[in-house]
C-alpha cells in the first residue's frame, strides 16, 4: 500500500509525522475548519463493490406525479475578465478532472419499494420523490421539494444501489442527525467535520474510499484540501448530492461561497451522477444553480409544489417590542403544551424575549449561534425530545431539524425575502397536521431590513481595501490565503470572493490569489446586481406582509405556480386578518419611533418609556404646529414637551415640508367628535420615568400574575400604577381611593402593595 507524501494542504510544504502544526504557515492540522483526512489515506485505487442487484419490482400504488419542469435556459453570467498580468502570479497547485466514470445502472422508482419498506418501513414513496428517482435514471436533475417531503431519500436509496455517494451538507448538526437516523435503519453511512479529531476523520475517510460505508456527509469547505478530492476521484463516486442547493447561488437566500466550487469539485471527481436538492428556489436562483453545477442544459428538473395546505399564515400588525413581546406570551400561553420556534432578528432578541417567556412561566429556551456549542446542542436535544415546548432562535437554528410535531412558528420581525420566510415557517407541521405560521409586522420593518442590505453588500472602496489587505496576508508562493480571512463580515466576504472570482484573480475553488496586483482591475457589476435583487426580494416579502388578497398565492406565485385566488386558509381568506388602516403617513410614524429609538438609546431607557406607539401615530395623524398642540396628543404632558417637543415639532415641520402635496391633518375640534382624546384625566397623574417605584411595581405584579396564572393587566393596569406611584399611599383606606382598586384587590393583595412601597425609595 503506497501512502501519499505527507503536505501542509495549504502552503504545500512539507510535513513531518506526527506534526500538529505546519512550521510553515502555522496552519493546525486537528482542529481547524477543513481537516485533512486524505493526507494519510491509501492513493491507489481501491476495487470498487459491485453494485447490488436491483431488489425485484414490486406493484403499488404510484402516488401523483408532479410534472417535470422544461429545462429553462442557461443562466447568462458575465465572462470574467482576462486575469491581470502585472506583479508575481502565484502558481497553482496541479488540478486535473478525473475521466468521467461509468455510471452504475439504476432501477426505476418501483424498484425502489422494497428497499423503502425493509430498510425504513414506509409503504409507498412520497410525491414527487418517484418523480426524482424516475428522472435520476438517465439523467443529472435538480429536485424543488418542500420541507417535509422526503428529500433525503432521493439519494439515500440510489447509494444503496450504487454505493459511494458524497452528500454536501452546509451544516455539521443538520448530517450528524441525518447519520444518526441512518445508522439506526440499518445502513453504512459517516460524516466528517471539525468535530471529530483526525485520526477518526481518517478512519471514516478510508472506509468510505475501500466502500465499506455507502454515504459520506462532508460540508463544502472540506474540498479545499486538494488531497481529499483527489482521494475520492481515485476510488470513485457514484452519486454527488447537494444539499440545500440554494446556498451555491448568490441569488438564494442562504448564499455561501464555499458552495460556489462545487462545479469544478464535480468535475474533478469524473462529473459523477448529480442530484441537487432545495425546497426554496424561484426559476431564476433554479437556473443559477444548474449553472454553478455545471449541469446548465444537460440536468431535468424535478419541481414539485411547495403549498403546504396544512399550514395557516397570518399576519398581526404590531409596531414595538414591548407589544410583540407581551402579544407572544399571551400567545404562547394559549398554546401551551405545544411545540414552537419563534425567530427574531439579533442575538438580544433572542435572549430577552426566552426570558420574557420563562419569567411567564412558559417553557422556553433560547438558541443563537453565540451560545457554546454544547450549550446548544443540549438546547436542540431538549426541544426534539419535547422537554422544551418554545426554542427562540436566530435563523441559525432550524436548517435540518427533524421534529414533526412543531404546531407554531412566529417570526418576530420580517425577514428580508419570502423564501427565507417560507423555509423557517415550513418548519411547523411536517407531520401533516395543522399548523400556524404567523409574522409579527410593521411598516419599519422594511427599512431594518434596508439597513441590513445596506450592511451586507460592500462598495467598491471596500472590495479594494479587502483584495489589498488580502494579497499582503497571502503565502509569498502559493497565494493561499488564511481560514480566517473571512471571519470579520461573513455576509460582505460572500460578495467579496463573487467580485474577485469574477475578476480572474480568485482561484475558482480555493481561496488562493491568482495575482499580487495590488491596483488590479476589479469587476464589481456582481455586488451591483446582488444589491438589486437583494432590494426586489424585499419589496417583494413587503407585499406579503401587506397584501390584502391571498397569502399562500402570493407565495405560490413567486415560485412560479399558478394558485387559485383564494387558498381558505389564511387570515385574508378566513376572514381573521386584523387591518392597521391607521389615516396617518407612514412614513412620519417610522420617523417618530426612529427620534423615539434614538432617545432611548441615548437616555439607556426602554423605547416605549420615552413615548408609545399610539403617540406615535397621534402625531403622525393630526401633526402639530406648537406646544399647545403637542400637549393635546395622548400621553404628551407638560414633562415629556419640555424634555422632547422641541425634537418632535422640528420632525413635523421637516415632514410637512418634505411632503407639500400631503392631505391636510384632520382639525383636532372635528376629529374629537369623531373619536374623542384622553384627557390627562383619563391617563392619570404624570410622574417621573425615573422613579425606581415603576419598576418595583411592574416586577410585582408580573410575579404575581405568573403565580396566579392571569395577565398582568387584569391585577391593575398603568393608570392605577401611575396613581400609586405618585400618591403613595401608606394605608389600606388610601389604597381604596386609588382608582382602579376596590375592596376585592385590596383584600387580595393589598397588604403587599402597601410593603412594596414602603420599602421601595422615592424617585425625588
């Protein structure tokens, strides 16, 4: 048996056994993003096992056949200009396509039913999966399967009739599960990630290669080492299937440039038979995908529906946190016993609104990608099982997580596009069963996402300053760049490789420069283009937030299938949508709560401290000129214009002035008769924002509301809270005169109020 000379895969430089570092570059060999399995692993080839025979065909009932998608045209790319010829030019490492390999015969669908009923128990395949298997005969095919469906299987049951299958998958929790559910119905199949130390990852490595084991899951950062492709060109894949096929197009919402080299991987692997799996692709990131694969003109492909008729989409109009967060414990309360994810946009979110739950007395964790990985593996393991009914999460948790039963899934603010919506709501009812999906919304919610495009797509000063930075960090010879050169921006990096590849001075597959020009010309038309597609998809996920017509059509009709008008099972089409026809411009209240989100930043107060949503549209609605028509809006009094009215007017003005063809503001006299303000009366007395008994108070009866099993409100509501803080009674026939409390309260808990303010210090 010959062993391969042992090389950092990196810089290339020679290595000595036993070495955990290379004395060249510094690179880890046992504990990095891509290990280096095939640096130990037997270069000759190794027999290939004959395929299996085919089990005998059985009669079954065929389930309806979705109808094969005509192949649409290629994807028009720009060609990249020519490399730069100026400063050194690394040379790369030697890399040559494998012959294409015979292909391994394999049955029709029903040859499969055998296999499916022995191995894993099921009578009949899926919809659409015999569609897959059918077409995978004789051709490469992309496969569009809603969440659910049974993709995996589409390749799993071919790898047991051919053997050696190499499965790309983005995430190391989503193939450990898949290997575990293998493993457990009987069939030979590994993963190797960063998990596992080198000598297992070897282990695995070479008794997939001798085909000892059927499917090997590897992530596509793993092909950066040269050694490992070549390793499995030797021996021979039979089937190459790409996962969440989505990632490997800059138009898809999970875009990662690792996935962009899976089309050279192919081809260096012999352009074994290709399967490419998503269940959220629009026709143009499908043609973007065959045409990365290289597969543009020669794959079928296989686009089933993604309606999931027994999911219900919802959309509840609520402008702040505070009013989303109480809205989800109610919720989840009324829910409870039930299994959820509720998705919010940033990390604090996340950690604030789990906490929220848990002081409810609700079961729920949170789960983001900053969390230690044990932590979050533990958090994953509970919510499978059913020990946690709530996970609140990133969009980092979900992708490959097989729990049926999930009954709820709330986005808490909108994503940016309907397919990464979709995907995350498609996570409840895999089962089949009912199942509601609902998106907290507001019109600011749009121009969050803004900013994140903003944030996400680098100018050209930047795509330089990065290229420049990069060709100092580079190795002198090899041009290889460090794993860490991505860290920083992981959503401008993307964009940032997409350029220099474009511009010829990217290796295709790995990250090793092609020139040392540091004032090399650089095409940036592809961040251009990304940015705009970025900005359509977000009008886009808009208009399904803000429709009136049918939800699930709109989304039918983004992926190209022609929907009835109505679906019956939406909140527009049941009847249960809940309208925010406020008659005041939007945009001025999204200009309101950004002054108020600004305040509160710079004062450390909560948002709705500073003023409250419903002043905000107050405002908004009848614009006022002065102080005395400020101190007339709901919850404005003497204290909040003297501190912000100067800032409020200014904003007013500045609008009005900005918008001269805008309908005139109702007269505050008329619109009184029509829906009548509250007096100062009406709201209580005003008190300081800063005095310590608010919070004291609020953290009471939140306690005690929880052990009571009621909302917080129906203990008192804000307006006895502002009585008691600024009266501070001290006596039982006190706490009687406070409005909002009578003889029942204060026998109920009366004694406790009067302790808590005693011990609580006065604001003044």
């Amino acid at each position: 048996m010959v062993e391969a000379t042992l090389t950092c895969p990196r810089c290339q430089a020679p290595v000595g056994n036993g070495e955990a570092f290379c004395n060249e570059c510094g690179e880890r060999f046992d504990d990095e993003p891509a290990p280096h399995p095939a640096a130990t692993v037997p270069i000759t080839p190794t027999p290939r096992p004959a395929p299996a025979p085919a089990p005998p065909r059985a009669e079954a009932p065929r389930t309806a056949q979705p109808q094969l998608a005509q192949q649409p045209r290629p994807f028009a790319a720009p060609a990249p200009p020519n490399p730069p010829s100026a400063g050194p030019t690394p040379t790369p490492a030697p890399a040559t396509a494998a012959p294409t390999a015979p292909r391994g015969a394999l049955p029709a669908s029903e040859g499969y039913l055998a296999a499916l009923r022995e191995v894993f128990g099921y009578p009949a395949l899926r919809d659409g999966q015999s569609s897959v298997l059918d077409a995978l005969r004789g051709d490469d095919v992309l496969a569009v399967m809603p969440t659910g469906s049974g993709k995996s299987l589409c390749y799993v049951l071919p790898a047991l009739e051919v053997g050696r299958t190499v499965v790309v998958s983005p995430l190391i929790a989503l193939m450990q599960d898949q290997v575990e559910a293998l493993e457990a119905a009987g069939v030979a199949a590994t993963f190797i990630n960063s998990n596992l130390n080198r000598g297992e990852q070897n282990q695995r490595y070479q008794a997939f290669v001798r085909g000892e084991t059927q499917l090997l899951y590897v992530a596509p950062e793993r092909f950066a080492n040269p050694l490992f492709t070549q390793g499995l060109a030797r021996a021979g894949v039979e089937l190459f299937a790409v996962d969440e096929a989505h990632c490997i197009s800059e138009w898809g919402h999970n875009f990662r440039p690792d996935y962009l080299q899976l089309g050279e991987i192919r081809e260096r692997l012999g352009q074994p038979r290709t399967l490419a799996l998503t269940a959220t692709a629009n026709p143009q990131v499908r043609r973007d995908i065959l045409s990365r694969l290289g597969l543009a003109g020669a794959a079928r492909e296989v686009v089933t529906t993604v309606d999931r008729p027994n999911l219900t989409f919802a959309v509840v109009p609520l402008a702040g946190l505070p009013e989303r967060r109480q809205w989800l414990i109610d919720y989840v309360r009324e829910h409870a016993g039930q299994s959820g994810i509720i998705y919010a946009r940033t990390r604090r979110n996340v950690e604030e609104l789990a906490e929220a739950l848990q002081h409810a007395g609700l079961s729920a964790e949170a789960y983001h990608a900053g969390l230690d990985r044990n932590h979050r593996t533990a958090v994953q393991r509970r919510f499978t099982v059913g020990r946690t009914d709530v996970i609140v999460a990133t969009n980092a948790f979900g992708m490959g997580i097989d729990k049926p039963d999930v009954r709820f899934v709330v986005h808490l603010q909108m994503p940016a596009r309907i397919e990464a919506y979709y995907q995350e709501a498609g996570r409840a009812g895999r089962d089949g069963d009912p199942a509601e999906c609902t998106l907290l919304y507001a019109r600011r919610d749009r121009a969050a996402q803004q900013r994140f495009i903003d944030m996400q797509h680098p100018d050209d000063a930047t795509v330089r300053d990065a290229w420049q930075r990069w060709v100092g960090i580079a190795h002198a010879e090899s041009g290889r760049l460090p794993f860490d050169v991505g860290n920083a921006d992981p959503d401008q990096f993307g964009l940032i490789v997409s350029a220099l590849r474009d511009s010829g001075l990217l290796d295709p597959v790995e990250l090793r420069l092609r020139s040392f020009d540091r004032m090399a010309p650089i095409d940036t038309r592809a961040v251009t283009r990304h940015r705009d597609y970025a900005e359509a998809r977000l009008r886009e996920m808009t208009e399904y937030a803000e429709t009136k017509s049918c939800r699930r059509a709109l989304v039918l009709r983004y992926f190209g299938e022609q929907p009835p008008a109505q679906c019956g099972n939406c909140d527009n089409c049941l009847g249960t949508a809940v309208n925010d026809d406020a008659g005041y411009p939007a945009e001025l209240f999204d200009d309101l709560l950004e002054l108020r989100d600004r305040i509160a930043r710079t004062t450390n107060r909560d948002p709705f401290r500073v003023f409250e949503n419903r002043t905000a549209r107050e405002i908004a609605t009848y614009r006022p000129r002065d102080r005395d028509g400020l101190l007339q809006m709901w919850g404005i009094g003497e204290t909040r214009v003297d501190w912000l009215g100067a800032e409020i007017l200014v904003l007013v003005e500045e609008w009005s002035a900005a918008n001269p063809d805008a309908a005139p503001p109702p007269i505050p006299d008329a619109a009184a008769t029509q829906r009548p303000l509250k007096s100062r009366a009406d709201l209580g007395p005003e008190i300081d924002a800063d005095d310590p008994l608010i919070e004291a108070l609020r953290g009471w009866r939140s306690e005690r509301a929880r052990a009571d099993g009621v909302p917080a409100y129906t203990l008192f509501s804000d307006r006895t809270l502002r009585e008691l803080v600024a009266n501070r009674p001290d006596t039982r026939a006190a706490l009687l005169e406070t409005w909002g409390l009578g003889e029942s309260r204060v026998d109920r808990f009366g004694v406790e109020l009067l302790d808590l303010i005693a011990a609580t210090p006065s604001g003044g």
